[in-house]
C-alpha cells in the first residue's frame, strides 16, 4: 500500500485508461448535449421521452463517435436494436452499409415486429382478466365510496419512500400500488380498479389504448430514428406497451370514482408519467410529483411530469424553469428534506465516522477504478452496492472492502462518496460530506450539465484522484 498523499502515476493512469478511453466518454461534451437538447421533436405517444432518452441519445453518441473517425465498439455482440441504430448511425454519417447486411437486417426485424404486435394484443385482452384474479383477495376500489384529498400513484419502493412524508400526514388518502411486479409498500392495488361488472369494459379500453400506443410510438420512433429503428425497439415495449395501457385503464376508473381528488406521482419522466399527466389534465385534475430520482436535465419531448414537480436543489428549480419556460417546476428546503426522509438533530445523533461509496449499475469499471484507487492509496472506505448490481462479483474483485446491505445503514457515513446519484444530495443534507466522484469524463459531463440538481453548494466535485484522496480526508 503507499500513501495517500503520494500517487502512483502509472498505476492511476492504468485507471484512467480504464474510465477515459472508451469512445462513448469521448462524446461526452458541453457541445454534445447543447446539440442533443436542440431537437424540434414534438410528441404523440406516451413512449416519447423513452424513445429520447435510450435510443435518440444512444444514435447521437454513435454519429458523435463517427462523425470524429473512431470505430464503435460492440462487433458481433449487438443485439437487434443496437444494430439497428448503428445502421442508422452510419447513414446519417454517409457511411452506409452494404445493401445485403441491410436486407439481413430488416428481414429479421421484419420477422420479430409480427411476433411482438401480436403478443402485445394478446396481453392486452388477457392481463384484465389476470389482474382480476390477482386482486381477488382486495377490496374493490369502486367500493371506496369516501370523498379523497389525496390519491398516490406508487409504482417503487424508492417512489414511496419519496411520498411516505406526505402520506403519514394526510388522513384522506389512498394508496395505490402498481403490483405488476410485488414491492414491499403498504397500499392498495390500482387493479383493483377491475370488477366482474366492468372487466370487459376495461378490457375494451386496455385494447383499444395498446392499438393507439403502438401507432403513437412509431410516429415519435419514425421522427427520431426511422421506421426500422422503431419496429426494432418495439422488441423492448411488447410487454411494457400492455402494461401500461391496462394501468391507464385503471387509472381512468380511478378518475371517474374520485373526480375531486388531487393526484401526487413519483414518476417523474417516463412513460407513465406521461401518461399519468395526460390522463389527468384531461380529468381537470391536479398531479404533483414528487420525484424519486434525480431530475434530468435534457429537453425531453413529453416534458416532465405534473401540474406541479418538487425538485430535489433550487439550482434544479431554476434549470428546468428556464428549460421548458415553466414555472411549474418548485423548490421547497422543508419538502425535499421531507422527501429524503432527512430529520437535521436524529441523522447528526446517528452519524457514523467512515466513508462509504455509494455504487451504480451504469458503467460498472468506473466503480472498479474508484474502489481500486481507495485501496491503492490506503483510504479505508466501505461501500452500499446499487440494487441492480451484484455483490458476488464485487467480493471477489475486493474480497477485503466491506460492503454495506442496509442503505439506511450506509447513509449514516459520515463521508459519502457517489458518481452522480441523489444519495449526495441526502448526505448533504443530513450534514455528512458529499463527494461527487467525477474522476471519468461521462459523469463530469452529466453532472454538470444533465443532473442539476448536484450543482448544490452542498455537494464536493473530485475532477480527479488527487481531489478526491484530499476532499476524503477532510483536506
């Protein structure tokens, strides 16, 4: 081990050449996003900010990279979307495929596109009756006969975590709870929304809305990427498309139950935040979110959800208002400290004296390359894995770092290290350190000009392991 104090320059840019040399991170420019967010794109579907933000971004890297003479990396791994958008990439860089490899191409996407319409049909006239069955053991909604203030639609643990203020609060309130996959929050399923007196009814409209969907998602997939891009990615929305159409089907049942009910969301871009905002503005309803995670700082084609949206920094309040020239977007110290589930006397009692990183899923060697810095430069940390991650590969890359289980436990550090997560935002306020870990070129970027939100005050920025030993150690 060698000293904090003394880096081993080889070594680091051994790292660095990990995090820095991928063509990806090289896109990654102020110029870059500036021409990202100066789209035109109007939007029909609910899929809009989806299809903007995985796949429009996605060919934008791709013609950056080609655009600078760099090869894409990838080769014969692709899977059919990604193929397909480099295609397109290509293209539009005058750097065509063969005729041949095109054909290939778009007979297979061909091929999938009829298998998908109809599984996606299929599970629109079947999911009601599986729902109904599912929420036998509930009670009906259209039993709830009681005048609601509030009405929560959770989808998340980490969503309801985000409204749990609000909702011990509020005596009038129900609890909706999308239990298409079961999560641990206290609440009432939205398809409980579905009766033997109107299942056919809701069949009828879950139908008819995936009929509209999928014509609305290639006209927003056409714009953005071209009718092969889209019928590719439809691959990705079968199941998802269905889905949601039976939720807005519910949800429309929900309105016409409780037309005097405001609405608070945690989705905040999705396809069900657009949804959820559309189908409410149409019942002349008002819908608060309250956002679960950090708020994105791109020009998204849907815009972001609500009447009303609680950012999480005022420097977030600010941004999106100048962005989307509304002055929906709000900032409260007490809502988001509220949302954060942030008491200032108890999380000071609690504090435990250790740094902890906090991990993401995306771009995993980044985290590979920080952990391996800590133990180089004999920096004793812990760290609290991000939930789609797996703790078995980080045991045996660093059989002797401590990992944390319990977020709530990890939370209590006294120094918390992340890339770009809003777990900086609550350390910061909890008064722990708040070291945003910008060692590779792509978080720097989206940090500074994609999360605006960890522009906070609050929050330290590492450009570098130098910085980031120092800002540690309390230098």
């Amino acid at each position: 081990m060698i000293d904090g104090n003394i880096i081993d320059h080889i070594n680091v840019k051994k790292m660095e050449g990990i995090i820095l040399t991928d063509n990806i991170d090289d896109c990654y420019t102020e110029d870059f996003i500036a021409k990202v967010n100066e789209h035109s794109f109007t939007t029909s579907s609910d899929f809009s900010n989806e299809l903007f933000l995985y796949f429009y971004l996605k060919f934008s890297e791709y013609c950056a990279i080609l655009g600078k003479g760099l090869p894409l990396q990838g080769g014969m791994k692709r899977s059919i979307v990604d193929s397909a958008i480099v295609v397109r990439a290509r293209k539009a860089c005058n750097d065509e495929d063969s005729f041949t490899k095109i054909l290939l191409l778009n007979t297979k996407i061909g091929g999938q596109l009829i298998i998908y319409l109809l599984q996606t049909l299929a599970l629109s006239i079947l999911l009601p009756l599986y729902f109904l069955w599912k929420t036998r053991k509930y009670d009906s909604i259209s039993q709830k006969k009681e005048k609601l203030q509030f009405i929560y639609l959770i989808r998340s643990e980490a969503s309801y975590r985000k409204c749990k203020f609000s909702i011990d609060e509020v005596k009038s309130a129900m609890v909706l709870v999308d239990n298409w996959r079961e999560i641990n929050v206290v609440g009432h399923p939205i398809y409980a929304a579905i009766t033997l007196g109107n299942v056919l009814k809701v069949t009828f409209e879950t139908l008819l809305y995936s009929i509209r969907d999928i014509r609305a998602f290639f006209i927003d997939g056409n714009r953005m990427l071209g009718i092969s891009c889209s019928a590719a990615i439809l691959s990705f929305y079968s199941k998802r498309i269905s889905h949601k159409a039976i939720y807005e089907a519910c949800l429309t049942q929900v309105l016409r139950l409780h037309p005097g009910a405001t609405f608070i969301t945690g989705d905040k871009d999705d396809r069900f935040a657009l949804m959820q905002t559309r189908v409410c503005k149409k019942a002349d309803v008002n819908l608060i979110c309250l956002p679960h995670g950090l708020e994105y700082g791109f020009n998204f084609p849907g815009g972001l959800a609500g009447t009303i949206f609680f950012c999480l920094a005022e420097e977030s309040a600010n941004f999106l208002s100048s962005l989307y020239k509304s002055k929906k977007f709000l900032y409260s110290e007490e809502i988001a400290r509220s949302m954060c589930g942030v008491n200032i006397e108890a999380a000071q009692a609690q504090k435990i004296s250790r740094c902890c990183f906090f991990t993401e899923p995306r771009d995993p060697q980044v985290n590979y390359a920080i952990i391996e810095y800590f133990r180089m430069a004999d920096l004793e940390i812990s760290i609290k894995l991000h939930p789609l991650e797996n703790a078995a590969i980080y045991s045996q890359k660093f059989p002797d770092v401590n990992q944390i289980a319990d977020y709530s436990e990890a939370i209590r550090s006294s120094v918390c290290v992340a890339r770009k997560s809003s777990v900086l935002l609550e350390a910061s306020m909890r008064g722990s350190a708040a070291i945003a870990a910008l060692v590779a070129k792509k978080d720097r970027v989206y940090v500074e000009k994609i999360f605006p939100s960890l522009l906070s005050s609050a929050i330290s920025r590492a450009y570098n392991y130098a910085e980031l030993s120092s800002l540690v150690k309390g230098e």
